[in-house]
C-alpha cells in the first residue's frame, strides 16, 4: 500500500515522497480505511504528517453505494466552511490504489461520545447549532454540480417518494413504509430554502477538536435538500445511540440555529424536527434496505449487510412513535 499510495500522488505531481507507518483503521462503517504517514513536496513547498486513505470494499459487500468522487468534490466545496479535514487526493477509478479512494488530512480530534463522557454535554448544543447552521448556509451554487438536486423541485416530495420506492423495491411488503409515506405527505411542514444536506449527521459523524469545537466528517451520502433533514436525522439517530445534544437544551439549540440561518419558529420547532425525525432517515433506510434485498436475492453478500437491517426494525418503531406524538401535537394537545 505505501507504494500505491506513492505512485498515486506521483501522479498528481508530488515530488520526493516518502510514506510509512501505514495501519488499517477500525470504525469505517462503509469504506475502508487506513492511516499512514507521509512526507512530500508539492508546489515547491514540503510537507508532512498523518494521513488517511478511504476507499471502497470488494464489489458485492458494501453496506451502501456511493461515489468517492462525489465524495471528494464536496469535501473540497465545504471545507472553507466547516470544520473539517480536508480532501487531498484522489483516485476516481482505482487506477492506482486498486479501488476508487481519497486521501483526506487525519484530525488528532476525538470521538464525540467518549468525549462527553469525560467532558460533559453542556457546551456542545450551541456548538451543533452553529455547526449545523454553517452547513446550512454555505451558498448552493458554490457546491459541486455533481450533487443530487430535488427532481421534483420540491425535496420533501422528493423524500416522501423514496418512501414509497423503497417500499417497491424490497423484496417483500413493508407497509409501515407506505404508511409513513401517506402521513408525511399530509402533515408536511411550512417549506425552507434548499440547502446543503449531509444525510448522516449525528454524533457518529463528528468528533471533537482540542479546542472543544465540533468537526465533522462523512460526506458520502450529501444531497441538495431540506436542511431540517440534518436535525430529524440527527435526532433519530440519538435514539439508538444518546445523548441527543438538541434534547440537552432544546431552546438553546433552536434559538441559535435559527439565528445563523434566518429561519423562522414557525419552520423550525420541536414538532417540525419530530417531522424530520421520520422523513430525515429514508436515505439511509432506503440503502440498507436495497442492500438487505440484493443479499435476498444472492446479489450480494456481507454479515454486515445482514447486522445493519436490525436498523429497519428499531427505525420502524420509532417512525410510529413519532407520528404518534405528532398526531397529539398537531390537534394541540402538546405545546
């Protein structure tokens, strides 16, 4: 691998490399990944450090699909934004590292859970906030044209439709899907500018830098869409894996990401994000539900594929709690 790696970046006009110390790297939920270190020229200017190789598995076991190009076009859009480690270099067909992948800069910054276990939850609502709101607001015409825009001009139309097609596509009836899909439909909230939309925003995407800042990472699954996506996803994701930091102080959040985006209560409130809570997950949803189908089929294979569909029974008791709630809320039995 360190040779692959140096002849990638040989490729893009890297002089004097020289890289060692490569390691795989455990937690990868969908690609693989490595560490390594490295030191280079580039530009007449010399350079080393940590580094991390991501790259797809073997055809035929990956939990999802998705494009290390997209990926990386992003990453590079976003990354004067937000705090996240850059996108170096990439190897759009695996021409040099055997599979499609990117080298992306390696952040000292620490996992968000183990973090607050030490630290404490209190700072990091006004920090998700702002987080999610520098997301939300970054211009959509300086985000790469590559990424998925609303087909029907409309992204909640959108996502209520994947509801439905994935309902159609699986290889056997889910009606839960349709149901949500006909609730959605009928009680959707007031509508918002489009935005960028990270689609796996939660704890297990971000960590913690020294100066108790959020970074995140995981752009393989960002479309154009509803920023309040980001938030439902967000929390529905804490319930399987707390603390949900918007919980922590809900006025707190609410307040400040309403301020740095401009959005109104009406737009963004406790109800709207238990909407989001069920439509924000259907990306995801959608994949291992066409993971779990094609390994039905004999498409595919992978225990991890199989590990991930207890996801879709958690999900669809949580998707009927939520709409549940939200039927009490919406005839004004909870403020």
């Amino acid at each position: 691998m360190p040779e692959k790696i140096t002849a990638l970046l040989e490729a893009n006009g890297v002089s004097d490399v020289n890289v060692g110390g490569y390691e795989a790297m455990t937690g990868g939920y969908s690609r693989l990944m490595a560490r390594f270190e490295a030191s280079f020229t580039i530009d007449g200017t010399s350079e080393s450090g940590t580094y991390v190789l991501r790259g797809d598995p073997p055809e035929g076991t990956a939990l999802i699909e998705t494009d290390r190009s997209q990926e990386f076009a992003v990453i590079q859009a976003v990354s004067s934004y937000l705090n996240t480690p850059a996108a170096r270099f990439l190897d759009a067909k695996g021409d040099f590292i055997g599979t499609p992948a990117l080298i992306i800069d390696f952040t000292k910054a620490e996992s968000t859970l183990p973090w607050i276990e030490k630290n404490g939850a209190a700072t990091l609502p006004t920090k998700l906030a702002e987080l999610a709101g520098a997301m939300h607001t970054i211009p959509v015409d300086e985000l790469p044209e590559i990424l998925a825009r609303p087909v029907s001009g409309d992204p909640l139309t959108d996502q209520i439709m994947m509801w439905k097609q994935t309902a159609a596509k699986h290889v056997e009836h889910l009606p839960i899907f349709r149901y949500v899909a006909a609730w959605l439909d009928a009680n959707r909230p007031p509508p918002v500018p489009v935005s960028l939309v990270h689609h796996d925003f939660s704890t297990a995407n971000m960590m913690v830098d020294g100066e108790g800042e959020l970074v995140v990472i995981d752009f393989e699954l960002a479309t154009i869409g509803d920023p309040r996506e980001d938030l439902g996803y967000f929390k529905a994701y804490a319930q399987a894996a707390p603390p949900d930091l918007i919980d922590e102080n809900p006025k707190v959040f609410l307040s400040r990401y309403r301020e740095v985006t401009g959005l109104t209560e009406e737009q963004v409130n406790p109800v709207v994000l238990t909407y989001f809570l069920v439509l924000g997950v259907i990306g995801v949803v959608s994949q291992i539900s066409n993971s779990g189908s094609a390994m039905a089929r004999g498409e595919t294979s992978s225990t991890g594929i199989a590990f991930n569909l207890d996801n879709l029974l958690f999900g669809q008791a949580a998707w009927i709690a939520a709409t549940d709630a939200l039927e009490a809320a919406l005839d004004g039995e909870v403020k």
